[in-house]
C-alpha cells in the first residue's frame, strides 16, 4: 500500500528525530576521537624518528671504530715503515719508505679529524635523540589520558547509540528510497546534520529564513512534499513535528 504524504513526512521527521539524537551524543564526544587518532600519529610518528636517529647514531659509532682501526693500521705500518728505513741501500729506497710513511702520517690525521667530527654530530644527535624521547613519553602520556576519557564517555553513551542507530536502521525501510537520498544528502551537507526542519516563529528552523503565509498553509495541509526556498531543507508544521517526537521519546 502507497504511502500519504503525511506518512512519508512523519517516517523522514521520526529518522531526523533519530538521527539527531545520535549526532547530539557524537557531539559529547567532542574532538576526542579525532585528539586521539593525532596524538596516535604523533607517537608513531616520533617512534619513527627515534629508531632513524639511533640507527644513524649506531652508524657513526661503527664509523668511529672503523676510524680508530684504520689509525692502528696505519700506525703498525709506520712502525714497519721506519725498520724498513734502516735497511734501506739507496735513496730511491729511502725517499719511497719515507713517503709512505708520510702518507700513513696522513691518513692518521684524516681519520683523527673525521672522529671529531663524528663526535660533534654524536652530541648534536644524542641531544636531538633525548628530546624526541621526552617528547614521546609527552605524547605517550596525554594519548593514555585521552583514550580514558573517550573511553569513559563512550562507555556512558554507548548503549544510547546502539539502540538509537538499531531505531534509525528499523525506521529507513519505511521510507522510500528517493527520499531517503534526498534526505541523507541534505543531512550530509548541513553542517547541524538537519535535513527536515519545522516552521518556527513563520520561518524555517534550518535557515531561519521566513516562510510566505501561503507556504505555511501548503505545508499544514501535508499534501506534498515543500522544501525550503532557501536552503533546500524539507518542510513540516509544528503539529507534526511534535506527534513524531512524542512518537519517538
């Protein structure tokens, strides 16, 4: 059997009643969801940048060591270098031993100088590395705060919503599916959620915009759909509105 009018308004404003409820006890919640999933990417985020930083410290200090163990060998090859000195029989001899021994000489002070350095960017690294801990274990603490705080209030409103979202899924199939578009887009591009509204004070509760005497008596007399002229919201008198809250309650 076909749907009056009437019907159809009061299954979309019975849905609406619904749906406000539920937006009504989202909004208890507030940003927390949103603060937690932030302070989540944060934590991952400074967990990350703290394993780079101490794999790239790890790697300086293997450098450090490879530095030091190049330092040795070129030192036990300038030993060896200075005992080849006193066999030698010629100056060509003694000219090629002695530059090897300069170039070992070299190379000392080149890896002695890279040390420094590494040393230098150790300390700058360790103290970035110490802070992004501290930070961490910031992050760490108010994200342990705010997932007790959603989860106390969603503990509270959580059967609410449950049975309210069971109400609004028995309700939609009362309604027919080119409303239930029409309704849903207007719902998703209101930023209060409201997609059928009621006349207040001879004007639209949605826009506050007024409405003509004319279109209030269209809409009393519940024979077709009338949406607003202004924005789009669909129209119900206050008579209706008030049967479909009680309906609901």
């Amino acid at each position: 059997m076909e749907q009056t009018v009437e019907q159809k308004l009061k299954a979309l404003y019975e849905l609406q009643t619904i749906h406000t409820k539920i937006d009504k006890i989202r909004q208890i919640r507030g940003e927390l969801p949103m603060e937690v999933a932030d302070l989540e990417d944060d934590v991952a985020g400074l967990e990350t940048r703290i394993q780079k930083i101490k794999s790239e410290l790890d790697d300086l200090e293997d450098d450090i060591v490879t530095r030091k163990n190049l330092i040795k060998e070129a030192q036990a090859n300038i030993k060896k270098y200075e005992t080849q000195l006193n066999e030698v029989k010629n100056n060509r001899e003694y000219d090629a031993i002695s530059k090897e021994i300069e170039i070992q000489g070299l190379d000392i002070q080149v890896s002695e100088k890279k040390i420094r350095e590494y040393g230098f960017e150790i300390t700058s690294k360790t103290q970035v590395y110490e802070k992004a801990l501290a930070d961490l274990e910031a992050r760490k603490s108010d994200l342990e705060a705010k997932k007790d705080e959603l989860g106390t209030i969603t503990a509270e409103t959580e059967k609410d919503e449950s049975e309210l979202t069971a109400q609004a899924e028995k309700a939609i199939p009362n309604i027919e599916e080119r409303l239930l578009v029409a309704y849903n887009r207007l719902r998703q591009n209101a930023k209060n959620g409201l997609a059928v509204v009621t006349i207040s004070r001879d004007s639209c509760s949605g826009c506050f915009n007024q409405i003509p005497p004319q279109r209030q008596s269209d809409i009393r007399q519940r024979k077709k759909i009338i949406v607003c002229e202004h924005c789009g919201r669909i129209l119900i008198d206050e008579v209706m509105a008030l049967e479909a809250e009680t309906a609901t309650a």
